[in-house]
C-alpha cells in the first residue's frame, strides 16, 4: 500500500470528504492521542476532537499486556478485533486516525489495522493540530452512539520482525532505530533499562520524518533521507524503536517513500528481555 493519497489525508480533504459521506459511508474516525509517561490522551480529547471521533486507548487497545515481548506487544486478535468494532471500524469502511504529535500514536492504529486486515486506512496528516489551525469544527462531546463494527481481525497482513528477524535483517538488510540519536548511542535511556541498541542497526530518529507542523515532510525528501542510511527499495528494511511505536511512523514514512518495510513490534524494549543478545553502544553501527 503506497501512495501518499492512500496512507494520508490533509484536514481540508478529510473535511469535504465528511461533508459529502454520512452514515456507514463516512470514515470511522479514531482518535489515537497518546504520549509517553502521560498525560493521558482521554484528557486531550474530552477538551476537544474531531465531531464523531471515537477515542481509542493505545496502551489498551493498540497492545497487549506489556510482559516477554516489550511494552507495547501486539494484542491478541480477538482483543484488537473486539475494541475496534466498539469505536465502529467494519471491513468496508474507511478509517482515519488522528493524533496530535509527530504521527507516532496514528501511525501505530495505522499499521495495527493493516497488519490485522482491514486495506483502507489513513493517517490524518499534521494530526489534531492541522483540523484545530484550519478553523474546523471541534466538539468536546462524545458520540452519543457508535453503531459497532463488523471488523474481522486477520493477523499478518503487514510484516513485522520478532527478536532473531530483526538481527538478522541488521545483519543482511537495513534495520533503522527510530529513536532519538542518544538514546540510540546509549549517552541516555529513560523508560528502559539497558542503554544502547541493536548491533549494526542505523540511527534514522523518527522525528527527522515530519515538519514542524507535525505534517509528514515530501515523499521524495524522505527518500533521500532513507537512501542515505542505505534503505532503498528492494532492499530488506526493516524499523524498531523503544516499544513498536515510534517505529510505525517510520514504516508510514518508508511507505510514502515506496519502500516496504517491517516493523519489529517489541523492538528495544522487547530485545533486552534476554540478557544473552548483544548490545551496542556509539554512533556508528557495528558488526552483528
């Protein structure tokens, strides 16, 4: 699935799209917001969203139980397919997602809806931000009723590394650390416990992906950007980060790009679980 008309859509087109579609037509709208340490994202959105939005709790619906495989693990099918039928996600019906930073926490619903099945999901580029700058109607009341959806989870439409596939595609493809360039040197580390990263994995920190604005930069800058860490198309790319999901906004941004690419859903935080795989530390990938 590439195609920037088919992974985004601005404020102004998700606008005239909503105005023109009603009922189970219109795009089921999912409000993602979410930030590491808080404050809760339900906060942000009982002060004002997106009219009809339905709020979706990421470390509740977008993950299983933090354990084995990292902080935010994939759910079980039945849990994911059950919380998105309650915020009216069908089969058949386009879905947006929304946040209000660099597209992290959308991009998460993002890929956890394609991976689980469903082919027409959108990120709302620049997030809540851009509808709110734009002068678009804004509520603070919820839905009065969200007819449930008829979703039907399917897992692994989407690739996705677990530990032995993400050090091997460092070993004979492109493996791309999403995180910030320290904590990726190992200098600081402040959710997890060990410092450092994956051998022979590239520093390409997600936030170099956006603008200021949090819209997502040009496709073509971001394929310059990737090419530069050596991640081309045909290559074997794959992308982590602490928990699996600043990551996803990298896979978005690879996906703009038209680079396919996999994630590795427990990513750092799931990689230091076993004592016996290697650390690295510095500014330069090493051999794995």
């Amino acid at each position: 699935m590439t195609g920037h008309g088919r992974l985004l859509v601005s404020a102004a087109a998700l606008a005239a799209e909503l105005e023109t579609s009603r009922g189970p037509h219109a795009p089921a709208l999912l409000d993602v917001r979410w930030r590491l340490g808080g404050p809760p994202g339900i906060d942000s959105y009982r002060q004002g969203h997106l009219p009809g939005a339905v709020f979706v709790d990421l470390d509740r619906d977008l993950a299983g139980p933090p354990g084995g495989g990292g902080r935010h693990p994939l759910p079980a099918a039945a849990a994911f397919q059950a919380a998105m039928r309650a915020a009216g996600v069908s089969q058949g019906r386009p879905v947006v997602v929304y946040d209000d930073g660099d597209a992290a926490a959308a991009a998460r619903g993002w890929w956890m809806l394609r991976y689980f099945g469903h082919r027409d999901v959108r990120v709302l580029d620049g997030g809540y931000r851009s509808w709110a700058a734009a002068g678009l109607a804004v509520t603070a009341a919820e839905p009065a009723a969200v007819a449930e959806g008829d979703f039907a989870a399917r897992p692994g439409n989407m690739p996705a590394l677990d530990a032995a596939g993400a050090a091997a595609t460092a070993r004979s493809g492109v493996l791309l650390d999403a995180r910030a360039p320290e904590r990726y040197r190992g200098e600081q580390e402040p959710v997890d416990p060990v410092a450092g990263h994956i051998p022979a994995a590239v520093s390409a920190p997600a936030a170099g992906n956006v603008n200021a604005d949090g819209t997502f930069r040009h496709p073509a800058e971001l394929a310059a950007r990737f090419a530069a860490v050596g991640a081309r198309p045909g290559a074997a790319v794959g992308a982590y980060c602490g928990s699996g999901v600043t990551a996803a906004q990298e896979i978005l941004a690879l996906a703009l790009s038209g680079i396919p690419a996999a994630l590795y859903v427990g990513s750092w935080s799931d990689w230091i679980t076993d004592s016996s795989r290697p650390v690295a530390t510095g500014d330069r990938p090493v051999p794995a």
